[in-house]
C-alpha cells in the first residue's frame, strides 16, 4: 500500500468534525491530517498541511465555503476540494463548482460514501449527485435571476410587500412590482411566496436570515 491520502476537515459544528474524525479512521488508506473550524483556519491549516483532499462546509465562521474555496484555488490551483455541506440546493452546487470544488456531498451521505468520494477526487475525478446535477441541466443560463430580483425576493422572504421592498432599495413600487413579477416568471412559480420557496429549495436565497440589503442609487 502506498501513501495514505491526507485529508482536512473544515466545518464550523466540533460534533460533525468529530463523526468526520470517526468515519475516516475506520479506512486504512486515509489519514486525517487537520481539522478545522472557520475559514480562517481552513487557509492556515491548508498553507501548513498540504493536503491531499480538503472536506469543507459552506457555513463556517468568518469567509464563507464559496469565498474560502475561491482563495483557496487561487493559492493552490490544484487543490483537490469537496464540498459536505447540508445545503443541497442546484445553485449552491452550480456556485460551489464554480469556485473550484471538484465534488459536492450531502452530510446525509457521510460513511462509505464519503470514502467513495474522497477516493474519486484523490484520483482526479469529480462527483455530483445526480438529483443536483439534473437540476442543474433544468434550468438554462438566461433562467438566472439579476442581483436585483435576488435583493427583492430577499425583501419577500423576510416578510415585504412592494411598498416596503421598494423603500428598502430606494426604487418605485412599480418598479419593485415588475422585478417581482420577472422573478416569478424565470422561477416558473404561481405566486410570490411559491417563488420565494422555489429560490430558497435551489439556494437562491439564504435558508438563515439575511439582513436587508443597503438602499442603492435609485432606478430609471
């Protein structure tokens, strides 16, 4: 047997790190070189240990999992970077590869899966389930919402009517209503609510409160 694959762990929960910690030390061509629990650390220990794989959550502490990916490829082109987060929305994998992570897993799937996964990113090779990765063929790239419908479904979740969606970002509620109504349209939704539980299930918006965006220059 050759060298065991080094493995980091990053995750902001010490109680899943440690079922991580568990399901890793049970394979014997695997070894845990570092854990870690905010993005922070994920770029120091990474710097520090090299590893062959790093496992990384997209809630943490600190940078999130997209942004802490991103830097993480811009320092170290190759590394090798799978996702294990419990957000299983397509836009969240879409953004996830994106950033340059060469898998995406549920934490639902820690175990022999887990192993599987490491296994195939080790050797060069990518993995993404098949529901997400068929929800990704679904929708096509003129489907994408602006920064703008995203801001007002944002405004919707947190409870907003037009009037209010538009003081918020300094626009007429004309204008709120037909960013609305656009939103609605590309998401292929009933109603404003059904639309806003659409962008919340694919990880349009963020299933934790978000505070209001800023108010911007007013629209023509």
């Amino acid at each position: 047997m050759g060298r065991p694959i080094s493995v980091m762990a990053v995750d902001g929960h010490p109680i899943f790190l440690e079922g991580i910690a568990r399901v890793l030390g049970g394979a014997a061509e695997i070894r845990l070189a570092g854990l870690a629990a905010s993005a922070g650390q994920a770029l120091a220990g990474y710097r520090r240990l090299q590893p062959d794989v790093l496992l990384m959550d997209l809630w943490m502490p600190g940078l999130d999992g997209i942004g802490t990916i991103a830097a993480l490829r811009a320092e170290f082109p190759c590394a090798r970077i799978v996702v294990l987060t419990s957000l299983e929305g397509d836009t969240h994998a879409l953004r996830a590869l994106q950033a340059g992570a060469a898998a995406y897993l549920s934490k639902s799937m820690v175990g022999e899966e887990l192993l599987r996964v490491i296994r195939q990113v080790h050797a060069g090779r990518s993995h993404i389930p098949q529901r997400i990765a068929d929800a990704m063929a679904q929708y096509a790239p003129a489907d994408a919402l602006s920064a703008r419908q995203v801001q007002v479904l944002e405004l919707a979740a947190g409870g907003c009517g037009n009037r209010g969606i538009a003081a918020a970002l300094g626009i007429a509620e004309e204008t709120a209503k037909v960013h609305m109504k656009h939103a609605i349209a590309k998401l292929r939704a009933r109603d404003r609510t059904h639309a806003v539980t659409i962008a919340l299930g694919r990880g349009i918006l963020d299933p934790l409160p978000l505070p209001r965006p800023r108010a911007v220059r007013r629209e023509q």
